[in-house]
C-alpha cells in the first residue's frame, strides 16, 4: 500500500517498526497533494520544502512522524495564519497554538494549513468535496476533511461550532471527532465563540482519533478497536428538526439501527424534551452574539472586509438585547445540566450526522441542523462512514455522548460502523 493510504495507526506502527521513515511517509503525502490540490484546494499553505524540514526534525512520541493538517484558525509559529480572512491575509504569529504545540510534542509533523470558511463562520473558501468535485466538502473545516479524505494526509485538526467537524467529515466520507469541549486548550485559536467553539480532529479511522487525542491531551481514550464486552445500549433520534433529514438519511437511520439491534444492541427511541429542543432554538443567539464580541476589532477596523453574509448575521446579533443572550445561555447550561439524566442507562445516542449528501455547488457548506444542539451539550461527537447515497457521495452516523465519556463514545462508534458493514 502507498504509505499515504495508511491510516495514522497503521503509519505510526510501521515507523516504530522501522518498516517506513517519517520522510518517506512526508514524500509519499506530498506527492498526492502535487497531483490533487489543484482540483481539491484543500491548503491556504503548503510548501513543500517546509513539510519536509518538519519530518525531519519530527520528536519522538506517539504521533512521531504522522502528517498533520492545522485548519487555519490556529495559530502556527512556521507558516501564516490567515483564518479565512482577508483582513488577516499573510499574518505571522510567533508561537504555536496550544493544540498545534502538543501535536508537535507528541511527534506529528505540521505538514500546511487547510483551508477554513471565513473565521471558521459561514463564507465558504474555494476546497471541493474529494468524492465529487461540483459539490462542497462541508465547512467550516472544509480543508483538513477534503485532505484526509482524499489521502493527502492521515490526521487534520478541526474546529466545530455548530457542525465543523462532524458535518464536513461525513460529507467527505471521513471520521470527525469533536471531543469533551475544552479537551483541547483554546491558547492560540481565533475563537468565535466562547461558550461553543471545540477543537477535535479528522481521521480515516476512529482508533486514528483516539490515537491522537490521547496522544495530545493525556488522556485515556481507550482502544476502539477491542472487543467490547457486550453490545451497547443506544438512543436513536433524528434531531431536534427532523423534517430537514433527506430520504437517504430517514432510510439510513433506519437502516443503522435495525443493524444495530441484529448485532445485539438495544435500541430505544429517544424523544427530545423541551430543555433540549430550547437549546437547540437558542444555538444561533449564543454563537452569533458571542461572535459580535470576538470580531469587535474586525467589525470597527475593517468591515468592508468581511463577507456579506458575516456582516448581516453580526448586524442581526447587534439588533438582539443582551437579555436574549442571558436567556440562551442559560438554555444551554439547563440542557447541559439535564442531558446526563436524560441519556441514563444509554451508552450514546444514534443520530444522523447531516441532512444528506453534501449540497451541489461551493457556495454553501451545509446545514449544521443535527449537529448545533449536541455541540451546545458541551459532550463528544463522532461520525462515522455508513455508505453513500443517491449520487454517490458519502453519508454517515453520529454518535453523541455525555460530557467526559469520549472513549464510550469513540468505541460504540467503531462498534456501530462495525454493525453496519
């Protein structure tokens, strides 16, 4: 197999081994983006001789050697970091952001910077779906899914606030990992908003996202590839709006849980209560108010700067009194409170990852409808590949868990997609 096929596990085994160089794996990524990034235009960055330099100088760890893609909301002390802006356009920072930092300390090797929406929001950058060029890989994390999809590179860090993780990977056809939220520190972010905004991960398989986690933060993610010692017990639900899942989806969540219970699961219809449908309501007051605050300066220095659709969505949180954003976040802290006894008994919740397949054309990344309110939770999220659908392009299932149970969520992830086939 071409090293730049091998998963992160697999690549991080075979350099232990001696079986494969970092430099060998780093030429290999390379080679592949030299072919594709013209049709793909996964990277706002990419030099060659750099990713190179960065092999070679990679530190020992868990992680030592492995490509890895920064979305470039973060902060990295080699290359500019522009955040989908032109307001930023060739800014420097001096250091790494925190999650960057412990990537380079666990051995990964910063190999560019992938392309993100502007400030990780809505206006999309020019990467196209990998699967089918004429249709978007997702967004916010559009580059780091388009990447890892299409073998460029085997581990890309994501940003979600609503659905930048979970949405693009499964339009790309992907695992994406939005962690416990502040898993990963946030030093050297371009946050937006502060009561939402998660770092996570993009992978091509869920032991790749327990490897690299663990690797970065610390912590225990277990081995989502082992045996579990029975089946799960799962709660399926379409979301709290269910009238925007497609046909496909409808039959593909229909599909994964009767897979699920012929594997020996439990499957039990989860209704969303109102505490939770009030989160999800109040999503978009909390992310668009906390980002009026995060773009103060942007907003007074150089408005004609950002995009159309930013402008209208901060005039619109502008309009809002600050009692409708007292009142938001006071919903999300009551579903946060509650979701624990909600979820009791059940390993995770079944849920689809996205409304369909991924939306023809570039201009829109997608709708973050079944992702925003599990976001809001403040627990893990992951999707996993589970087919395609009538255009050929990717679907996947998510599965959602309480706050600090990420190796459950991780290893009934792999279970479920094991189920599916």
């Amino acid at each position: 197999m071409e090293p730049n096929r091998l998963t992160a596990t697999e690549a991080a085994r075979a350099i232990a081994a001696g079986r494969l160089s970092a430099a060998d794996l780093m030429e290999a990524c390379l080679a592949r983006a030299a072919g594709r990034e013209p049709a793909v235009r996964a990277f706002v960055h990419l030099d060659p001789a750099q990713a190179r330099r960065n092999a070679a100088a990679a530190r020992p760890g868990p992680l030592h050697g492995i490509p890895f893609g920064v979305k470039d909301v973060l902060d990295t002390a080699d290359m500019p970091s522009q955040y989908g802006s032109p307001i930023w356009a060739g800014w420097r920072p001096r250091g790494d952001a925190a999650a960057v930092a412990a990537a380079r300390a666990a051995g990964g090797v910063i190999m560019g910077k992938t392309v993100t929406t502007e400030f990780a929001t809505r206006h999309p950058g020019a990467t196209s779906n990998p699967r089918n060029a004429a249709h978007t890989p997702g967004g916010s994390s559009s580059g780091s899914a388009a990447a890892v999809a299409d073998f460029m590179l085997p581990l890309a860090f994501g940003t979600q606030t609503a659905g930048s993780i979970v949405r693009p990977a499964a339009f790309c056809g992907v695992v994406g990992f939005k962690p416990t939220y502040g898993t990963l520190h946030r030093a050297g972010m371009k946050v937006m908003s502060e009561s939402l905004d998660t770092i996570g991960v993009m992978a091509r398989s869920v032991a790749d996202c327990a490897l690299a986690m663990a690797a970065m933060s610390g912590r225990h993610y277990g081995d989502p590839e082992a045996k579990p010692e029975r089946a799960p017990r799962l709660g399926v639900t379409l979301g709290p709006d269910p009238s925007k899942a497609a046909p496909e989806t409808v039959a593909l969540m229909q599909r994964a849980a009767e897979a699920a219970r012929k594997a020996g699961a439990e499957v039990v219809e989860f209704a969303l209560p109102p505490v939770l449908m009030r989160a999800a309501e109040l999503h978009p007051v909390v992310m668009n108010m906390e980002t009026l605050q995060a773009l103060g300066w942007e907003l007074a220095s150089a408005r004609a700067q950002l995009s159309p659709v930013l402008r209208e969505k901060m005039d619109w949180a502008r309009s809002l009194p600050l009692s409708q954003f007292r009142e938001a976040r006071l919903a999300q802290t009551a579903a946060i409170d509650a979701f624990a006894g909600l979820t009791e008994g059940l390993d995770a919740l079944l849920t689809p990852s996205a409304p369909g397949e991924a939306p023809e054309g570039l201009g829109w990344t997608g709708d973050p409808a079944f992702n925003l309110l599990w976001t809001a939770l403040w627990g893990p999220n992951v999707t996993v590949p589970a087919g395609s659908g009538p255009r050929g392009l990717p679907l996947g299932v998510q599965l959602v868990g309480r706050i600090g149970e990420d190796a459950t969520v991780l290893a009934v992830a792999r279970w479920m997609q094991a189920a599916i086939g």
